[in-house]
C-alpha cells in the first residue's frame, strides 16, 4: 500500500516537472524574448527583471514566497505541497532554458506566431501541473485568497481579473498596448488547453457520488475547493440498501481535485460527471432573465 502510494506521489512529481519544463519551454522561446507573458506572476518577474538585475527565474520565486505564507492555511495541504514543488520546478526551469539563445528557433520578431504557441506551451505545461494535482502558484494561489476573504467570488475569475490587471500594468510599464494584446491571445489560448487537458466540453460540470464515505468527501470537497455539496438519499434497488449521494456541481477546472479526492478516500465510489449547460446560483453567476 505504500510502496503503491510513493509511486503514485513520484509520477505525480515527475508530471509536474514535464508541465514545469513545458510552460518554462514557452516562456523562453516564444514569449518573454518578446515581453509577452500571458498575466500571472510571471509578467511581473519580467518587468521587475528590466528594471532590477536578478533573473526572471528568481524574480518569480521571489513573488511567490510570501503568496505562498499567506496560503499556507487557505488551501489544502497536497495542493499546497505539489504547488510549491511547482513553483520551484517552474522558476528552476525558467532560468536554466533562459541560458539557450531563443534565436535557435528562427522566428525572429514574429509576434503573432510567438503567442499561439507561447500559449499553447504554457497552457500544456500549467494543464499537466494540474493534472498532478498541483498548480505552478503565482495567482493561482493570490485567487484562492481572495475567494477566501470574499467566499461569493468565483475563484476562476478572482484568478482572471488578477491576470488582467497584471496585463494592464504590463502594457504602461512597457507603453506598448500591442503587446499586451498578444498577451490576452497567449492567455486564451492557454486557458483553452489548460481546460481540454483536464475535462474537455462545457466550462461547468455537475457529478453524482455514490459513496459510503459521503461525509469525508464532502468535508474535503468544501474545504478544498470551496465548492459545495449537496447529500442525497438513495437505494441500490439490487440491493434494497440505502446509499448516500453526493451532488456537486463545479467549474471544469475543479475536477481533477475534486476527483483526486473522490480515489483518495473511496477509490470504489461510483462516479458521474456530466457537462452542466448552465449554472445559476450561489457561487456561480446570478440566473439569467
């Protein structure tokens, strides 16, 4: 059992380091040799690096400490660990690609190209981060924050206002708004691989569990995500016997945690997750007229 479980943590390790090494890949080759960085902490490293002689790997380890601190009691702890194996792995990567010419490549000054796959790289690598269960910090961490002082904000977009002020402030730092606007395109599309790696299909989804351990899962599920969870009462009708049901409707997002959590504590629960077409309520937008 716990040679199953360390192995498990190690693939999920090296996974965060392939997704680190990923985004790392795009920062250097397609997106920072042109001051385009798709919002994030890493915008910031890359200004403050212009202006103050440390490297952007460093810059972005810097921001993330206290960011870091201040989470420690917000999220769960295995998301806080692998995220902070992912951040180190991201800002350890960052450094040591930046010492290969990006001019390797050949792409010279196109800015267009730099974007679409600076986003797809990015959002491959921060996809796979996810996947294993962590995050590469940054505003990820500055979302969770903020949902935890004001528990109405969606964290997705606590995270996407962060990452547009910081796409705001990039283009007055370097009075280029066409940059930033390659910006908001890498970021797009980021978003969108981040999405179809994890659960492709409508932005929200909805699951039934089907569990005997319905009072863990949900206390991890609130305390983790911040989603609620609604229990049911149900009846296996082979087996005439009660069972308790677990609704949970979530953005897409969410799922890898939430189902990280679901094999965690009953790897024998049923589960069923389907696209939600809409989603009305508290923590997600108000009904529509």
């Amino acid at each position: 059992m716990i040679f199953c479980m360390t192995v498990k943590y190690v693939k999920s390790v090296l996974l965060i380091f392939l997704g680190a090494f990923s985004a790392a890949f795009a920062l250097n080759f397609f997106l920072l040799p042109h001051h385009i960085a798709p919002g994030g902490v890493t915008s910031l490293a890359d200004m403050l690096s212009s202006a103050v002689p440390l490297s952007v790997g460093t810059w972005f380890a810097l921001i993330n400490i206290p960011l870091f601190a201040a989470g420690l009691k917000v999220i769960g702890r295995e998301f806080f660990i692998k995220s902070l194996i992912g951040m180190a792995a991201n800002a350890l990567l960052i450094d040591l690609l930046g010492r290969i010419d990006p001019a390797i490549l050949g792409l010279g000054d196109d800015l267009i190209i730099s974007a679409i796959f600076g986003g797809f790289f990015i959002g491959l690598g921060y996809g796979l981060v996810l996947r294993a269960g962590g995050s590469s910090g940054g505003t990820d961490i500055l979302g969770w924050l903020i949902k935890h002082k004001k528990p109405t904000m969606q964290l997705g977009r606590a995270i996407l206002i962060c990452d547009l002020m910081i796409i705001i402030l990039q283009s007055i730092v370097y009075g280029n708004i066409k940059l930033s606007l390659y910006a908001v395109i890498a970021m797009f599309i980021s978003s969108r691989m981040v999405d179809i790696l994890n659960e492709g299909g409508a932005a929200t989804k909805f699951t039934y569990i089907i569990t005997e351990e319905g009072a863990a899962i949900s206390e991890r599920i609130m305390r983790e995500t911040g989603r609620g969870v609604t229990k049911l009462e149900g009846v296996g009708m082979f087996t005439n016997e009660q069972r308790t049901v677990l609704l949970c409707t979530m953005y897409r997002h969410d799922m890898p945690q939430i189902k990280r959590i679901i094999r965690d504590i009953d790897p024998q629960a049923f589960v069923v997750i389907s696209d939600a077409r809409e989603v009305s309520g508290e923590g997600f937008n108000p009904l529509s007229k």
